[in-house]
C-alpha cells in the first residue's frame, strides 16, 4: 500500500501542476494577448516578451509548489522526500520536452523552468509537512514540569 501511495503521489502531483498550469495559460494569455496587441501581437510572442514570461515563471512556479504539496499529501509519509522526487521526475519530463517539442521556446525559459522544478516542489512538500505538524503538548515539552490533574 505504501509503494501506491508513493507513486500515485507522484502522479498525482504532477498531474495537478500541468492541470494548473494549462489551465492558467487558457485563460491568461488571451487576456495579455487583448491587453498589450503592441508587446504582444500574437501568441508567439508570449514566449519571448520579457515580462510575459516572468508571469509564466511565477505561475509555473506556484503550479509545481502545489504539486508538491498535493504527492505530499498523498504519499503520507516522507512527503516531503516525495515532493522532491516529482520534482525530479517533473525535471525530467521538462528536458525531455525541451528536445521533443518542434517549437522551442527561447532557452531562458527552459532553463529557468529547470533551475526551479525541484525547489518548488520541496516548498510544496515543506508546506504540507508544515501544515500536518501539531503544537506539542504540556506533556511532550522537553524541560517542563509535567502535572497529573485528577478529577
């Protein structure tokens, strides 16, 4: 059971990154498209504009945080460890995708996508780790007195 647990976690994760993150595209780039027609006058451009892509970096960079977040919270245990492999695995889709794809975006974009996969998905995994932990109790402080109350 742990064994599906991991790798559903995994999956999951990513699934819910390239969902995110598809579905954020969807529906930003006709807006940027309509707003800015001179930096943007058509859809090749998103790729190249300057500030089009630092608002893909932050979206795929908060898409792959809440993958991480999401296999953390499906593999129970270790999830952070288990963020950090999707990130891994998310990192190797991301350079097989750089050589496969027949239109390449600009290089930055691939090498920053790359450079942060993983730190994202450890973010993600620290949050849902951070989020699971509970306050420790009277009894579970080291250092302090511990008294038995009876009714």
């Amino acid at each position: 059971m742990r064994i599906a647990r991991s790798i559903f976690g995994v999956l999951g994760g990513i699934v819910v990154l390239t969902v995110l993150s598809f579905a954020i595209e969807w529906a930003v780039d006709p807006i940027l498209l309509r707003l800015f027609p001179r930096a943007l006058p058509d859809p090749s451009a998103l790729n190249t504009e300057l500030y089009a892509s630092l608002l893909m970096y932050v979206y795929t960079f908060l898409c792959v945080v809440a993958g991480g977040y999401v296999t953390a919270w499906i593999a129970g245990r270790m999830g952070v460890l288990h963020a950090v492999v999707m990130g891994i695995v998310q990192l190797g889709l991301t350079v097989y995708a750089m050589k496969a794809v027949v239109v390449h975006a600009p290089a930055r974009n691939w090498i920053i996508g790359m450079i942060t996969v993983v730190p994202a998905a450890w973010i993600g995994g620290l949050l849902r780790a951070r989020q699971t932990r509970r306050p420790a109790t009277v009894q579970e402080m080291p250092g302090r007195a511990v008294a038995s109350w009876r009714r």
